[in-house]
C-alpha cells in the first residue's frame, strides 16, 4: 500500500507542477472546476446516501457556483456566487420539504438543506479559492508553498506517526493520528517549506515563512480532522477510491481546501507580503 500511494503521489505532484508552471489560467481553472465536482460527488454520496440521487445532483450543480465564479478572479463574485447558491438551495428545499419522509426521520427538510449547504460551502466555496490564489500577484508561487507545506505534513505526520507514535492525537475523530505524528509533520513542512522560501520568495524573513508554516500546518490538520469526522459520522472509510492508496479527491484534498481560504485572505487583507 505504501508503494502505491508514493508512486499515486509522484504522479499527481507532477502533474500538479506542470499544471502550475505550464498551464495557463483557463486549464487551471477548468481543473479545478473539474476536481471541485469530484469532490462535490464524493461529499454527496456519502452524506446524502439516504436521499434520492436528485438531492445530490442538486447538491454538485449548487456547489459548481463559487467554483464558476472564480473565473473572474474576484473574491466578492465568489461570495455572490455562494449566496445564489443559498437562495436556490432554500427554494429546492422548500419544493421538496412536502415530499419528505417523516420530519421526525433523518430524511427531513432540514437534515437536506444542512448537508447539501455545508457540501456548497465547504467543498465549493473553498475550492474556489484554488483559483482567486492564483489570480494574485506570485499567485503560483503561494500555491506552491501551500502545498509542499501541506503535502510535506502530511508525509512526514504519516511516517513519523507509524514510527514513533504513542500519544493520540483525536482518537474519537482519527484513531492513527498522533501527537508525534503531528510533531514530526512540523517539522518536514517547515524544513521543506524553508527551501522553497529561499528558491520562490529571495527576500522574505525565513523565520516569518516559519512561522507561516506552522500555522498553515496546523490548519492543514484541522482540514483532515474536519473531513474525519464527515466519514466516521457517515461510516465509511475513504470518501472515493479515484486515486490508488489516498482514497478519493476529499482524502487528498481535505487539507489543502482549508488552508487556501486562510492563507489568500491573509493575502487579500494585508497581513502577508512580498
């Protein structure tokens, strides 16, 4: 397994490089946009299994909105864009609520516009931030710092985790997560991370992108745990078996969705700079 999910990680690493060095905007986005409906599907089959398969087409097409927003490159479409989101949402579910099963059941109104609202925000809403990261100035260059300080935490918590781990992290969410773990992923996303500050950023304080780092990183675990606690409550393992040994888009993604809206809106407002 282990075999197959670093060969699965070389590949979609360089694909991911070539996209972001190579790729002109438009390809980026529809990747995205792609990924995003991925993902949206992932999200959806678990959390609205019990629904009907219209619930959860409903739920992708809403979803899509931020992500086509995110075109134009500016954050306030995005937030319109989620709002049209919201507004259609609240109409379905209003058409559907007399069809319903039991209100008492699962299978209410409300249960369906929670879950279908929370798969638009958290899955499209935060995807589209993919896009308005790499609209701004170096653009490309904070994507590829986010992801070597989330892919290097990620790497570095596993093998750290499986080696040395004694103290659990979140056993009721994630069982295999450790404080060691979490350590040792510090560490390889700060030492990784400090290399591409000095190639992509010639100029920065190393110890600002330190600190930078450790946050992002630490955010980045708050995403897995977020989407832990999505497949624990739904009971399922993986959220899809699209990529060999990481599970689905959401398993291999859960991190990076999070820390993008963090680190462009420190960007956005001011409080990061090159």
């Amino acid at each position: 397994m282990t075999k197959i999910r670093i060969i699965t990680g070389l590949i979609v690493a360089g694909g991911w490089l070539l996209l972001l060095f190579y790729g002109p905007f438009w390809l980026f986005w529809l990747v995205f946009l792609g990924l995003g409906g991925l993902a949206l599907n992932e999200y959806y089959n678990m959390t609205l299994a019990q629904f009907t398969p219209f619930d959860q087409y409903t739920g992708i097409l809403l979803g899509l909105f931020p992500l086509l927003a995110a075109y134009e490159g500016n954050s306030e479409t995005v937030a319109a864009a989620l709002f049209v989101a919201l507004f259609f949402l609240i109409v379905y579910t209003l058409s559907r609520y007399s069809t319903m099963a039991d209100t008492n059941s699962q299978e209410n109104g409300f249960v369906l516009m929670m879950r279908i609202g929370f798969g638009i925000f958290y899955v499209g809403f935060s995807f589209s931030h993919f896009t308005l990261l790499v609209n701004l100035p170096h653009g490309k260059n904070w994507l590829i710092l986010l992801t070597v300080i989330t892919v290097f935490s990620d790497s570095a918590a596993y093998f750290a985790g499986r080696k040395f781990g004694r103290h659990k992290l979140a056993p009721a969410i994630s069982p295999g997560k450790t404080f060691e773990g979490l350590l040792g992923g510090l560490v390889g996303s700060v030492a990784a991370a400090v290399i591409v500050t000095l190639l992509a950023f010639p100029g920065v304080p190393v110890a600002k992108m330190i600190l930078l780092t450790i946050f992002l990183s630490l955010v980045g675990v708050m995403g897995d745990l977020t989407e832990s606690v999505i497949k624990r409550t739904m009971g399922v393992k993986d959220s899809g078996n699209i990529l060999p040994g990481h599970g689905g888009v959401l398993d291999r993604l859960d991190s990076l969705m999070i820390a993008a809206p963090v680190l462009f809106y420190m960007i956005h407002f001011g409080f990061l700079s090159v």
